[in-house]
C-alpha cells in the first residue's frame, strides 16, 4: 500500500511539474505519463508492483489532501519510503549552466530532469560534467543519461585501461550528449541524469549540465578546446552549399600527452573515450597535427562530427611507457593530461584543380616528346645535306674525305652537333697504338680488311690450347692481361651472340616485372580496402595536408606524379628502338663505320634500363597507395636494379666480350633485394645482422675488385691463399714492383675506401631505414664508376660531344633541384604514424603537388638525363677504329 501511495504521489509531482512547463496541460499529460512510465520502468520497482495510469490518476484525486501542493509531494516521497523501508528515488527540475552538490548512496537515487529545444537547422551541445569529491568511494557511481533516442552511461571515478592491462582513474568525468537531428522545425526534448551507487556510505559529487558554445563548427574559422582522458570533446560540422570535399585540421602547440583526432557519422552513440574511438568512422592518432580529408558522399546526412580524445598513454604517439603496476590490480595516477587543441575545417580542392593537376603532370612530359621529335627532324636534315654533299658530282676528294673522315656523323647518330674526331693521348696509350699521321678514320681501311677482321671475328677465340703463334696473339688469356688494351682486344666475339646475349637483359627484366608487379598491385589495392573499411589512417604515411584522395585512392597525387618514369622510360625505349634500326641497317649494307669503328653497339641493356624506369614508376605508385615500412621495398627495388644495370652497361662500353651474363646480373640483384628485405624485417637495432652483412659487404667488394683488376682472369678454388702469399712475396717482399694496371688499381682502391666507409657507418649507425642504406651504397659506386669513366676519357685523349655535354650539365643541375626536394621529408616510416604527421606541409605547386611529388617529376627527368648521357657520352668515337680506342 506505501508503494502504491509513493508512486502516486510521484506521479501527481511529475503531472504538475510537466504542467507548468506547458501551456496545453491535456496534451502535455499524455505524453509525461509515458516519461514516468519510462522512468519507474528504471526503478526498483518490481513489475508486479507497477500501475496502470488510470490507476495513477485514481491515486492522485485520492490524495489530493496528502500532497494538496506539488511543494510537498517530494518531502512526502522520502518520508514515506524511509517508513515503508524501500529506497529514496529524487526527481530534481535542473537548469543547465548551474552546478548541484549532492550525496548519494545505496538507499537514494536522484533523478535531474532536463529539457530544452532543439530545431531542424540549428543543433545545441550539451555537456554533462561530474567531479566526485569524496576521497576514497568504496564503489563506483553511476551516472545514466537518458534522451529521447540516445542512452549515455559512465562511472566515476572512470576507469581507463593502457597496455599490459594498467589502470587508471579519473574522478572527473565531462562528456558531450549525442544529439541525432529532428524533422520538426522546433521540438522540446526532456533527457534525465540518473544519480545511483551500491556504495553504503555516503558519496559526494557536482554535477554540471552546461550548453556548448560553438558546438557547429564554421568553415575557416579556428576553434579552440581543452580535452582530457575522461573529458573528451567532440563537434559538429555540416556541408555548405557547393562545398563536396573538406579537410579537416587538428593542432597542438604540445606534443603529449597523445591524442586521437576522429571523423564519425551523425548517429548515437558516438564513440568519444580511448578503448572505443577506432569502432567506426576515420581516425589518426597526433602529436601536434592532424588532417583528414572528409567527402560528402560518405556522409548521407551531409554532416559528421569532429571527435578528439586524449589517450591514456603516449607509447601509441612514440612516447615513453609507463612502468609496470606492482600489482595486477593497481590504479595509476594518470596526472596532468590535459591538451589544448585548436580545430578548423576548410574547403579542400575543387574537381578543376585535379584536371589542371593531370594536364600539368602530363605537359612537362610530352613537352620532351616534342623536344625529341624536333632534335630527330634537325639531326635527318643534316644528315640529308651531307648525303648531298657525297653524292654531288663536283665534290672534290678532300671535301668527300672530309665527309667520310673523323668529321662524318652516322645517319644512325642520334643528336652529334660536334666534330667526332678523336686523338689518343701518347702517354695514354702505347707506340703501337699511337698513329704516326693521326688519322683514326675508318674509312681509310680497304674492304679487304674490313673482311678480313670480320672473318677473325667469327673465329672461335674461346679456344684454350694454342700451338702457333696466331694462336697465341688470339687467346684471351694473353690478349686481356697485355698492359694496354683497346677496344678491338675485347670485342672479339661475333657480335650476332653477344646481341642476343644481351637483348636476355631486356627479356627477363620483362619477366621479371611481370611477376613483380602483380602480387605488388593486389596487396597494395588490399591495403587500401582495408583503410577504407577500417578508417585507420595510421596504416598509410601520407602527406595529410596534401593528400587529394580520387575515387577509393587516398592520395592520388602521389600517385600521378609518377606518370613521369612511365612515359619518360618509354621515351627512352622509342630513341633505343630509333638507333637500333639505323645500326641494323647500316649492317645489312656493309657499313665498314658501323662495322669496325667506335664502341661497339649492343642495345639489350638500353632496352632494359628504359624497361627498368617504367616499373619504376610502377611501383613507386603501387608505394604510395600506401606508404608504409612493409612495402617500401616495392619503391626501391627497381632502383637498385636501375643504378646495377647502368654500372654494366659504362663497363659493357670497353669489355664488351667480357661483361656479366644477364643470368648472373640478375642473381646478383636479386641478393641485394634479398637482404633489403631482410634488413626491413630484422635490420632495426639488430647488432648481429649487421655484424653479418658489413662482413657480407666488404667481402663482396674484394671479390668484385679481383674480378675487375684481373679482367675475369683468375679463379677461386682452394689454392687461392697460396697464390695470393705467392704474389705478396714476388712483389712487395722480394722486389717492390708497382701494380701493372695503375689506372684499375686507382679505381677499385677508391672504390673499396668508399665501400669499407659505408660499411663501418652502418655497423656504427645502424641507420633504421636499411633500403636507403643499401640504395645510398649502389648510388656511390655508380657515381665514383661514372666519374672515373668521365676522368679516364678526358685523359685518354677523347672529348665530349655538344649534345652529350649539355645533357651532363642539365642532369646534374636537375639531380641537385630533385635531392633537394627529396630530403624535405615530408612524412617517414622511421617513426610513429602521429610523430610522421609533424612533418607534414602544405601542397606548394596548384594546390594539388607537394614537396615529393616535385621529386618525382625532377628525379625521373634527372633519370632520363642520365641515360641519355650514357647513350651518347661516346658519339665522338663513332668513327675512330676500335684498335685506337683505350680501355679503362
């Protein structure tokens, strides 16, 4: 019967009380009958207990003298309760923006019944804050937000977890209302804070119910906030008019405490506290900075919310771990993790920035197309002018000689302005090679020996046993140890095997990018999909600030910027294609300069440089569909094969017949991805690995410089270390003799210095990012072999062409401009993906390239250079016989 009493009366009080909030009491009745039928429907009230509310309002006429005012019907409950034994439910109207100091226990429960309006254009933040002031609560306290469509319930003092299961607590507690949009222009909506503990004794709190100012964020207008663990903050933000895609900015003037900044949809819950962030929508950890690029069509509602937690820990940011709890259920004083943030969401690019963006990106390239086209039409003008001359009767035979000579340019030379003539140096070469009367025409040798030489050429020279004379001066184990050695001792092979041994390059460059790439483009399109399902933007190290996503791709400038390698190593294969048909040609009719004069041409390498550029730019887009430590050998791979094939196509130059098979190339290069791999995965810290490949190295380079000194003249077997003791005592003990081959021994000491160098830096350093290391180590042989050719060249007496020297000096300008850009480092793997994101900058170029994709644009132009000057650094020797050119 009390109860029956209690809750009529509770009732009457919640009638009256909805009463004076409306000015329709009949309406207004109905629907609080259904509140409170929700709020007993919470109570302790059992259902055999509960009313109907006809029952109610029988109940209430009944005591009509008992509670007579609605004053009094609140001191009526409680004292009725503490007679019949039950526990104390309070239901309290609150006023936001007024802070209530009160005690719960187990016997009482209090109710604070909110209410305010909420319109169709204009959303109102509202904000519960609790402080529990009691010291030591024997059990937690309960706080129950009820709203119309949305339950929010937390515990204070909040537990919050970190890693290896610590704990920690914070006795404050603030925590922003979901508010789901309405479809009424304007609509009152009621929501109830619910107070309750199993705590006996008596626990003190402050409960604040505030509006939030600022709760819809403004286009381009920054906004700033104090966010904790247990006080996370989040904001709204709708689409204006014309605008499709935003981006959305975060920024810290501190580093820590860390912090997780999230894009969620409009719809309750929202998932604001650090063990539940990562459930839906996009989130990225930060430091300082963070920015998400937002669509509208992801969002139907044409709105999200901003959400920004505070972590518990930093380890997730890069910062320090925490010691471990004495005890597996200790709490952990969190401390002062308090952050100021700042928030501002402006517009991101329009649909005509991307279409200036491509057409941009594809102009610089075709532009050297064009430049092509027009370097070939001025070079067959030339080139008709002095067929003319050859074939005008009135020539006199000095001009026809000087148009045959060591002034004649091949109809198959691509870009010769200058004079090809050449002289070798006397100091350079022997007696036998110097010519008395300097002429090194080609020309000037009968058809007889042009024969002649061709017939020897075709002789087996691989013969082992000698028993003449003829024999002896044609067996390569004399002819490659002379001391001095031209270009005719080393093209000895027919040259139809050693076209076919090279165009294997070409062919299994192409299988090999074929199975390379594949199984690349199917993981990186998998990491993708999962950063668009999951929402994790700490899988991809982009350049947030100037990611510009298209389609399912988050960062397709990144990617676009690549398009250079493509077309520029397709380019490259047309100029191959283009020389290799006019050197066929001259072939087929006999031509005594193509057949005996200059370095010797084999194509097989060019094609699978121009092969290697193209899947570099393949892969280096498959890279940066996600950038990440895991596929950041994709990037490099090709690089490595690119600097290896550029190494043995300047000694392929001279040793033609001497050169490393593609078999054995290709092996080589494959170890060196091998152990780029192995350094990824077991490289970071790991003393032994180290220790294991700088001995690797180093023995490597010994190996190499035996090979190269000796000109593959000698064998590893088991009597290796006695000869070597052997030649130790002959030359340094029992005479001191210099080393025969100065020139090669110059090199290959320098070459090893530089090798042991890089060697001991990375055993000292042990530098994180091992592929740039190992990339760095084949770059600086390239560079010191290239510089030796170029020195070695100079000295022996020959020149650089016009055309060869203004690609010399425009790669090399061009290669200082891309490093440039390439050591901005706008984002790295090296760290953690919030500490990667303080790198990130602003785009510099339309809007729409940054500071990398200028890198891809220069590097793949410096790329293009440089095989250009590999292709015709030896024009000049394109008319001087083979027996007159030096080999270095």
């Amino acid at each position: 019967m009390c109860l029956r009493v209690l809750m009529t009366c509770h009732m009457t009080h919640s009638v009256n009380t909805a009463a004076r909030e409306r000015a329709r009491a009949d309406r207004i009745s109905v629907k609080h009958h259904h509140e409170l039928t929700a709020i007993h429907g919470e109570s302790d009230i059992t259902p055999t207990h509960r009313l109907s509310l006809s029952q109610a309002d029988d109940g209430s006429r009944m005591l009509g003298f008992f509670c007579g005012s609605v004053r009094f019907c609140p001191v009526l409950l409680v004292l009725m309760l503490a007679v019949c034994g039950g526990n104390v439910v309070i239901q309290r109207d609150a006023q936001f923006d007024m802070t209530y100091d009160d005690t719960v226990t187990s016997d009482n429960q209090t109710i604070y019944s909110y209410n305010h309006t909420v319109s169709r254009n204009k959303t109102e933040g509202v904000r519960v804050s609790v402080e529990l002031l009691s010291e030591s609560a024997p059990s937690p306290v309960l706080f129950v937000v009820r709203q119309k469509q949305a339950v929010l319930s937390f515990q204070v003092p909040l537990i919050l977890r970190g890693l290896y299961q610590r704990k920690y607590q914070y006795t404050q507690v603030g925590r922003t209302l979901c508010q789901p949009p309405t479809k009424a222009l304007a609509e009152t909506q009621f929501f109830f804070v619910d107070v309750s503990t199993l705590s006996s004794a008596g626990i003190h709190y402050q409960l604040r119910v505030s509006r939030v100012d600022s709760f819809t964020l403004q286009t381009d207008k920054k906004f700033s906030f104090n966010a904790t663990p247990s006080q996370p903050q989040f904001f709204k933000y709708v689409f204006p008019d014309g605008v499709d895609t935003v981006i959305v900015k975060v920024n810290s003037q501190k580093n820590f405490p860390c912090s997780v900044m999230s894009i969620q949809d409009i719809q309750c819950p929202v998932y604001d506290l650090d063990n539940n962030v990562a459930f839906i929508g996009m989130y990225q950890t930060m430091t300082t900075t963070a920015a998400i690029t937002v669509q509208r069509k992801d969002f139907p509602s044409n709105s999200f919310y901003v959400v920004v937690v505070v972590k518990t820990e930093d380890e997730a940011c890069g910062g320090p771990l925490r010691f471990y709890p004495l005890l597996p259920d200790e709490l952990l004083d969190a401390g002062n993790r308090s952050k100021t943030l700042d928030v501002i969401v402006s517009p991101a690019i329009n649909s005509e920035v991307y279409v200036m963006g491509m057409l941009f990106c594809l102009g610089i390239f075709l532009s050297f197309y064009l430049l092509t086209f027009l370097v070939a039409c001025v070079e067959s003008k030339r080139m008709n002018r002095k067929r003319e001359g050859l074939l005008n009767a009135d020539a006199s035979p000095a001009e026809t000689a000087s148009l045959l000579g060591k002034a004649s340019v091949s109809p198959y030379e691509y870009g010769s302005f200058a004079d090809n003539g050449s002289t070798l140096s006397s100091e350079a070469v022997p007696d036998s090679l110097a010519s008395t009367d300097g002429n090194y025409g080609c020309m000037d040798r009968s058809l007889e020996s042009v024969a002649r030489s061709r017939q020897e050429s075709l002789s087996s020279v691989e013969e082992d046993d000698y028993d003449t004379l003829v024999d002896i001066d044609s067996d390569k184990n004399i002819v490659r140890t002379k001391k001095f050695l031209c270009v005719s001792d080393l093209a000895r092979k027919d040259k139809r095997i050693l076209s076919k041994k090279y165009q294997i390059y070409f062919w299994n460059i192409v299988t090999i990018a074929v199975f390379y790439a594949l199984p690349v483009i199917q993981l990186v399109i998998t990491y993708q999909t999962v950063v668009n399902v999951t929402g994790n933007q700490d899988i991809c190290y982009y350049n947030f600030l100037c990611a510009h996503p298209l389609g399912a791709l988050s960062s397709f400038n990144n990617i676009l910027s690549n398009l250079g390698y493509v077309l520029l190593g397709l380019l490259f294969l047309l100029i191959i294609l283009q020389r290799d048909i006019l050197h066929k040609r001259a072939l087929e009719r006999n031509d005594s300069t193509a057949l005996e004069c200059g370095i010797p041409k084999h194509f097989g390498l060019y094609y699978a440089m121009g092969t290697a550029l193209m899947m570099e730019g393949l892969l280096s887009a498959c890279y940066h569909v996600c950038p990440n430590y895991t596929n950041f050998q994709f990037d490099t791979s090709f690089m490595y094969m690119i600097a290896g094939l550029c190494m043995l196509k300047l000694y392929q130059k001279r040793h033609p017949d001497i050169n490393a098979s593609a078999y054995s190339a290709y092996a080589c290069l494959a170890a060196v991805i091998f152990f780029s791999v192995l350094g990824v995965v077991f490289g970071k810290g790991n003393t032994a690995f180290w220790i294991v490949f700088s001995v690797i190295h180093i023995l490597a380079t010994l190996l190499l410089s035996t090979q190269l000194y000796y000109m593959g003249r000698w064998r590893l077997n088991s009597g290796i270390l006695r000869r070597m003791l052997y030649v130790i005592y002959t030359d340094c003990i029992q005479q001191c003799s210099g080393p025969m081959y100065i020139d090669r021994m110059v090199l290959l000491v320098m070459g090893n210095l530089v090798n042991w160098s890089l060697a001991a830096y990375g055993l000292i350093k042990r530098p994180n990012d091992f592929a740039s290391y190992l990339l760095a180590i084949a770059i600086c042989n390239l560079l010191l072999y290239f510089t030796f050719y170029i020195i070695m060249k100079l000295r022996s007496g020959e020149r650089i062409q016009c055309l060869a020297l203004v690609c010399v000096l425009f790669t090399a300008v061009v290669w200082a401009f891309a490093l440039f850009f390439f050591l901005q480092g706008l984002s790295t793997w090296q760290k953690t993906p919030a500490e990667s994101r303080e790198h990130n900058r602003e785009c510099i170029l339309l809007s729409f390239f940054d500071d990398h994709d200028i890198w891809h644009f220069l590097s793949s132009i410096a790329m293009f250079g440089s095989f250009l000057v590999l292709l015709t650094m030896d024009d000049d020797l394109d008319t001087v016989q083979r027996d007159k050119i030096y080999v270095f």
